[in-house]
C-alpha cells in the first residue's frame, strides 16, 4: 500500500484506526475520516472491504457452538469427580 | 462461544460446592475451551489436558475468585495460561510476548483484489472454509490466540487484554494483525475465482 494522503488522513494511519472502525468503536469523527478516505482511495477501500469480510467469514465458519467428543466429556467428568452428574448432559447454547 | 450469549451463573452456588451448578458450568464451557486448545495446539490429546486442567483450576481457585473480571473472562484467562504453557513446553522457541513480527511492514497489505462481493456461495463454500481454518492454525502463536479470543469467541478488546494479561493497545495491534494476515491469504485465494468471474 502506498501511503499517500487523502483529505487528512494519510493511508498508514487509517491503517492504524481500521480496528476500532471495524469493532464500531471509532469517534464518528474518526468514522468520517475514514469514508472520505476510501471514497477517494480505492486500495483503502478494499482492504476495508475484504477486511470487514474475512471477520465476516470467520464468524460464518463458528456460527455453531463446538461440542466435545462424549468421551472426552466422560474423562473430564471422571476427573473432576462429577461422574454421577455426567450422565445427564445438558446442551449448553 | 459468542459470550454475549454466555448463560449466568451463581459465584455463590460455586463457592459452596454446588455441584450443578458446577456441572453446568463445565457443560456451558467446555465446547469453548476444546476448540481454544484445539486452536492454539493442533492436537486432541493437548486439547483435552487444556480443558480438564482449565476446569480442576477453575475448581480449586473458585473460592478466591475476586470477580474484578467477569467468570467467562476468568475462565478464558486461565485456559489460554495452560494453553500457552503447553506451547512453551513443547515449543520454547516460540516467542509469545513479541506481536507477530519484526516490523509493521511485514504487515502492510499488498493484495488489492476486490474479492468482497463474490457470491455467498463461493465465499463460504467447504473449500473456502477449510482454507480459512488453515490460515488461522497458521497464524503465528501470539496473534493467533487474541484473534480466537476476540473474533472466534466474542469477547470484547478489554475481555481479551484481562484474560491475557496485555494491555489494551497491544490486544488491537495483534488483532489489526491477524486480521490483516488472514486478509491477504483469502485475497490471494479467492483472487483466482474474482479474475476467473471477471474474464467470463
């Protein structure tokens, strides 16, 4: 990536910023910075882009609460002493 | 385990020994604590002594819990603790304190393919996400394990800097990071399917 500047923002230091506006996080000062960046700057604009839609897809791969093998659970419960409650398993959310 | 979604539980019933309280407890998090080991080890048995150490600590250490942090974020702290001492036993070459890299440039993005709107289908085809759980098992170790904490399991930036013991700014560099590092590896991957659509 270049660094130039667009408006005032140069593309290193939205760089810097793009963690607090992808976790809705940022000023809306900081917010509007940033889009009159990447209105102007398309390299910016993707890496916003394609950022945003990684963090996407990762939360589309682990939408489904994993669940341990059951004789996993057994030896967990069999050291934690909890034997006599591991029979009744409850499904967590 | 998105822990917005995380059920309650009594600090009270755990601190007198209620065992189902404790039983549900284990139930809530275990799947989580699994994949966390799963994640940062690669290997089921390591997985397996990373959750039932995490719980017969959290089983001994319930009474002096100070609730400073909330008891997810507790649990969290202690699972990635076993977690990373596994790695250092097995791998003390690794270092866990450095953020990744020697400078931001290795981090720069230079892949600029504008894969975002390709269809859902070929976004999150099988293949597409078995790729994208190879690169975050590739992610070197100290950025690997914020990002599961932050973008796999929910927790917020200061859940994260509490469960491992960094600060706050430290939690977001690594996240820009790992981010930024899956980033460039789905660029290069979806990149083929976005010129291959563009030729047509």
């Amino acid at each position: 990536m270049t660094d130039h500047t667009h408006n005032t923002l140069t593309c290193d230091q939205l760089l810097g910023m793009l963690t607090d506006y992808l976790d809705g996080q940022s000023r809306d000062e900081i917010c509007h910075e940033i889009e009159a960046h990447i209105s102007e700057c398309n390299n910016c604009r993707v890496v916003v882009d394609t950022t945003r839609r990684t963090i996407s897809l990762v939360h589309a791969c682990n939408d489904k609460p994993l669940s341990i093998p059951e004789d996993v659970r057994e030896r967990l419960f069999q050291r934690l002493n909890l034997d006599d409650h591991g029979a009744s398993k409850s499904n967590p959310s | 385990m998105n822990v917005q979604l995380q059920p309650s539980f009594s600090i009270e019933a755990l601190r007198s020994g209620d065992r189902d309280e404790f039983t549900r407890l284990v139930d809530a998090y275990s799947g989580p604590i699994y994949g966390l080991g799963l994640r940062m080890l690669r290997r089921e048995q390591d997985a397996e002594d990373v959750l039932q150490n995490t719980f017969v600590k959290v089983l001994q250490n319930i009474q002096g819990f100070e609730e400073r942090s909330s008891l997810s974020t507790w649990i969290y702290r202690i699972a990635a603790n076993e977690a990373l001492m596994m790695l250092r036993k097995m791998r003390p070459e690794v270092n866990l304190d450095d953020q990744g890299a020697d400078g931001d440039e290795d981090f720069m993005p230079v892949q600029f393919v504008d894969w975002g709107a390709l269809p859902e289908e070929t976004l999150e085809s099988g293949e597409a996400k078995a790729y994208l759980e190879r690169a975050i098992e590739a992610l070197p170790e100290s950025l690997r394990v914020v990002f599961i904490l932050r973008d796999m399991e929910g927790l917020s930036i200061k859940e994260t800097s509490e469960a491992l013991n960094l600060t706050e700014t430290n939690v977001k560099t690594r996240l820009l990071r790992a981010r930024l590092n899956l980033r460039e590896k789905l660029s290069v991957y979806f990149g083929e399917q976005y010129f291959k659509g563009v030729e047509k």
